[in-house]
C-alpha cells in the first residue's frame, strides 16, 4: 500500500476504519467463525489497562523484573483458577496463543528427530500438530494415526496398535474441525504402556470442557491440556495449558515457554482472563449446554432446508460445530463469498473425504455457533440463520436484500450474555484513560 496520507490524517483514517470494523462486526453480522467470540464488557473494559506496556519475565514474586508486584498477584490467581476449572494441578496462563501453547509443550516432550502421533487432518488436527507447522517447525517427525470414515474420528484399534509400534514420545488429540470427542481414554492407556505424553488441544472446545458439554481429557487419562483462550471460552485472545499432577513435566514446560517462546507475556491479557474464567465458573454450563443445543439445531435446520449436512448418521454434531457440504450449491468458495455478501461470515473449509489439495475450493464450511450463542440466540434463532442459508445459497434471492434483512435481524441481539454486567460489581473499573492526558 503506498502510503499518501499525512500522520493525522493517518491517525483518523486508521480511527475510521476500525469503526468501521466494529460497528460492522458487532452489530451488522452474523459470525459463525468457529474459532471466534467476543469477550463481555466487564472482561473487555479490564483488556485496557497498563499492563500492556509492562514486561515481568519469571515467576510470579520472582521475577527480572521490579515493579510487578500487581501482575504477580494477578498472574498468579489466573494460573491457579486455569488449574481449578480444568480440574488439574498446575496451570499456566502466559502462553500469548495456543501455537506458542503447543511449541513449549511440544519442545519439552521431544527433541528433534523424535516421533509424534497426531490426530489425522479428516479428524481435525491443527496446523501446528503437523510437519507444516510448530511440529515441523521443531524438527519433530508427524505420524498421522488412522482414521475411521464411518465414526468421523480417530480410528480407535488401528490407531492403538500404532502407538504400540511406533513408541511415539507424544500423542496429540483434540483439533480444529472435529464434531465428536476424540477416544481420548482409549488412547491414553495406550500410551501408558509405552511412556508417551498424552496432549489433549482444547483450543476450540475448552470452553465446551469448563461448561461441562464435552468431556475433560485430563479426566480421561490425558496428561497436558493446552487451549486458547478465545473461541468457545470467550476470553481475550491467548493461550493457556494445564498438567495434572505432574510436577516435573509442568516445570519442564514451564521453562521452555519463557525464554523460549515468550519474552513479554501480553499481561494485559490476565485481567481479562480471570473477569471471562469467573464469568465461566458462574455461567459456563448454561452457556456450553446452549451451543451445542444450537449447534444441533442449527444443523438439523439447515438439513431440514435441502442442505447436506455432514454427520447425519451420527446425529450431526456434539460440539458448537457444524459441517455444510455445498458441492451442489458451488463449492466452499463461493458459498462462503456469497454469505459474506449477506453479512454472514463463515469460512470454507475441507470435509473429511476432500484431498488435501481442494484447500483453495474445499467441499465444505464449518460454521460454528458459539459467538451468536453468546449474544442470546437460541434455537428459533438458528432456524432463522439457516433460513438465511437457504435464502442466498439454495433460492437464490438477491443478497444484497438478504444482507439488509440479516442487519436488522443482527441488530436486535447486543447484549452479551453468560457474563457479570458492570452494574453487577460493587467496584468501578477506571482504566488508564483517565489518568494520562
Ligand atoms: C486455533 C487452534 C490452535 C491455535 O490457537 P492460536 O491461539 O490461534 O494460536 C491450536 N490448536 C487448535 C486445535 C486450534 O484449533
């Protein structure tokens, strides 16, 4: 971009364009990015603060730095209540995101050359299990176990009797497109025998997993449990892990983090954090229940409408997930660009049976119902969205007219639920604001 603008009028261009941004995404559109949410006012009005000019390498009350004495504080509650909601022992809330999560807990459990067994991509394994990513990035060998196309997951006996041949160091379960839990108890037994770490990646269901609505790995046998912080725990963006009662492999990660991966921990982050955890203690089942109520409505609707919708056989989804295989309505592509012209924002995404090489027009869109949970809808709202589908990727109708109809049906839904509302606390938040000038 060639930059013609003066300063101020880069400052005003750059306030005009995030308003923009803003107001489009919290009022106009419907995001069903699965990946996604937002966090509440109470937890957004703390994100500013102070901390984000502040540095405090080590540990809470041990630090390189002086001058911490809040954040240790803070950091320190924020890693114990992490451990408590996940019913683990130790806890670590300064990972910035949950690939950096994944890079300490990966380089501390293998050294270059070492094997990993990885959940298979039709399963949903992230980018950062696999060779192309962290897990390359740190030399580490990717084995995908095998997968069964009938239960949509891990193929459960194949995959056992893998582990006990190839003795992997770690086995990754958990991923980004997944509508079932994966054999977590299966597979952790299996690893037992042979001396290998289960790692559980709850990046896209930890807020499933504090709610209740999917089950704790790390009640199943896993040994590490790493997530971010955003999707469905709707928290600031970042990353987090926890250990059960491991002391030493918690201390092994815990020193690969910082100064590995880490130097500043975004600390403006933990304020956030603990304002959207407590939120969770209070209000997370109702809210995990009412995504994946939704999820399944949403997909049964959507089915109900002539759409194929993966999973069928098996009920269609047990998390906020849902799969769409729009082949007979143009691909993923331009599905997901013609919702987005109707202000509905997915994204296009390979199904379970499309090679890895349809990634640029994949089968598929994931679409995922947490955020639109969050602003209170319920089922006859997720019949309301997949009419909306119908309306632009079946009958046809112009989406500009379905654009307008989806504004004025988003703008009803403001207010954030499963959260404290400012007028709930008994004391106000100031923030920097008032105190520089
Ligand atoms: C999103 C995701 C991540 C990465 O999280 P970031 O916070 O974006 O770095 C890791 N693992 C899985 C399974 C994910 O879905």
């Amino acid at each position: 971009m060639e930059i013609q603008k003066n300063p101020l009028e880069i400052v005003e261009w750059t306030l005009q364009v995030t308003n923009q941004h803003n107001e489009w995404r919290l009022r106009k559109t419907i995001n069903l990015i699965a990946s996604e949410n937002v966090m509440s006012p109470l937890a957004m009005s703390v994100y500013l603060s102070d901390f984000e000019h502040r540095y405090a390498e080590g540990k809470p009350f041990k630090r390189y730095y002086e001058g911490t004495q809040y954040i240790d504080l803070l950091e320190d509650a924020a890693n114990s209540y992490f451990a408590k909601l996940v019913n683990a022992t130790y806890a670590d809330t300064r990972p910035v995101s949950g690939t950096i999560s994944n890079a300490a807990i990966f380089k501390a459990l293998a050294q270059p050359g070492d094997k990993a067994l990885i959940a298979p991509v039709q399963a949903g394994a992230h980018v950062s299990h696999t060779r192309f990513g962290t897990l390359g990035a740190l030399g580490i060998e990717q084995v995908d176990m095998p997968y069964d196309e009938q239960a949509m997951n891990v193929d459960t006996d194949k995959a056992i009797k893998m582990v006990e041949e190839i003795e992997p160091k770690f086995i990754v379960l958990g991923g980004s497109v997944y509508l079932f839990p994966h054999p977590v108890k299966e597979i952790a037994e299996a690893a037992k025998t042979v001396g290998a770490k289960l790692v559980y990646d709850a990046a896209h269901v930890l807020g499933l997993i504090i709610g209740k609505a999917w089950r704790n790995p790390l009640e199943h046998g896993a040994d590490v449990l790493t997530a971010s912080t955003h999707k469905t725990f709707p928290g600031p963006q970042g990353g987090a892990y926890a250990v059960t009662d491991d002391k030493s492999l918690y201390k092994k990660i815990y020193k690969n983090l910082f100064p590995n991966f880490v130097s500043n921990h975004h600390l403006h982050r933990i304020p956030a954090l603990l304002v959207t955890m407590a939120e969770m203690e209070a209000f997370g089942e109702a809210y995990a229940q009412r995504i994946v109520e939704n999820a399944r409505r949403l997909a049964e609707s959507l089915a109900a409408r002539g759409f194929k919708v993966v999973g069928e056989h098996l009920g269609y989804t047990k998390s906020h997930q849902v799969l769409v295989d729009v082949r007979r309505q143009g691909g993923g592509y331009r599905a997901a660009k013609m919702l987005l012209e109707a202000n509905i924002i997915v994204n296009k995404n390979l199904l379970p049976y499309d090679p890895p090489d349809a990634i640029k027009d994949p089968s598929g869109l994931r679409i995922g119902v947490q955020e639109v949970t969050r602003f209170g809808m319920g089922p006859s709202e997720m019949d309301v969205i997949a009419e909306f589908f119908e309306k632009v990727l079946i009958r046809g109708i112009p989406v500009d007219r379905v654009a307008n109809e989806v504004s004025e049906f988003r703008a009803q839904y403001i207010d954030i639920h499963y959260a404290f509302k400012p007028d709930d606390v008994s004391v106000k938040y100031i923030g920097p604001l008032s105190l520089i000038r």
